[in-house]
C-alpha cells in the first residue's frame, strides 16, 4: 500500500475506461408523451410535477368512446372533484372537434391532445381514468368502475 501512496499522478497515462452496465432497468413503456392545451402549448410539465392528486379522464379516441359515460359518471365526479380542489382533465387526442364533444356532453373540466399512442398505452379503457400525484399513477379505474368522489376522498383525498 505504501507503494501507491508514493507514486505521483502525473506520471500516470490515461488508457481507457470500461462501462459494465450490471442492471439495465425497464424501459419506460411510454415514450414521447406530449400534452397540448388548446392554444397548442406543451403542457406536459406542468401536469407530470403536479405535487397534488389529479384525475385524468383519457379517451383516446373521443370518436369511439362511451359518451354517455361521461355525462352520468364523470362530470358529477368532477362538479365534486372541483369542489374540492381536486383538479380533472381529459386527455384524448383529437380525432373528432372536440368543443363539438364538450358541448354536446356538458363537460365544463378542460380537454388536452396527445398523440394516440401513448394514450392507448397508459389505459386501455375508452375512456378509463387515472389518479395521478406527482407523475405517478395511483391508481386507474375502466369506465365500467369508476369511483365515486366520496369513494376517492375516504381512500386517497382525506388523507393528504
């Protein structure tokens, strides 16, 4: 050991160096996720660094999915989601007008685009919806499961 400790580093030379990746970890499943806003700014952020529980409504394709879910299940949810501070959206992407869709089914929570592809990945429910805190899901429902609010504020809100 002495040895080392009296051999000078500026008479080292450097060779090269060797990388042994021991655990390679998953890959993310999802890639190239983007959220617009309606003005078509990237919102993806400012949505994933939520440090607060929100609901995202993901109907992929607004053209195939159950409507009639929306305004029995979840707009009551999201009138008493709103009450409550517990912010709500949908994230769909776009392949019909989608203030047409927002008209017709009274949802007063604001809809988002992302690419089809991502959205199918994240759930497979047309429209399913998803607890999100901090970019992690929390949990996720199908559309034929869906929380009620009271359900959601006895397991996840009243206990921030």
């Amino acid at each position: 050991m002495e040895e080392l400790n009296t051999m000078n580093s500026d008479d080292w030379d450097y060779v090269s160096r060797e990388d042994n990746i021991t655990d390679p970890g998953i890959p993310a499943k999802i890639r190239d996720f983007f959220v617009n806003n309606h003005e078509g700014e990237d919102i993806t952020d400012s949505l994933l660094n939520d440090p607060n529980y929100s609901l995202w409504i993901v109907a992929r394709k607004l053209g195939e999915t159950h409507a009639d879910v929306f305004t029995k299940k979840l707009n009551p949810l999201a009138a008493s989601c709103e009450k409550a501070g517990i912010k709500i959206c949908c994230l769909t992407s776009g392949d019909v007008d989608i203030e047409d869709f927002r008209h017709e089914h009274q949802t007063a929570y604001p809809f988002y685009t992302a690419d089809d592809t991502p959205l199918k990945t994240m759930i497979r429910s047309n429209p399913g919806l998803m607890l999100i805190k901090n970019g992690v899901v929390i949990d996720m429902w199908h559309y034929m499961h869906f929380p009620s609010y009271e359900e959601l504020n006895a397991k996840y809100f009243s206990k921030k």
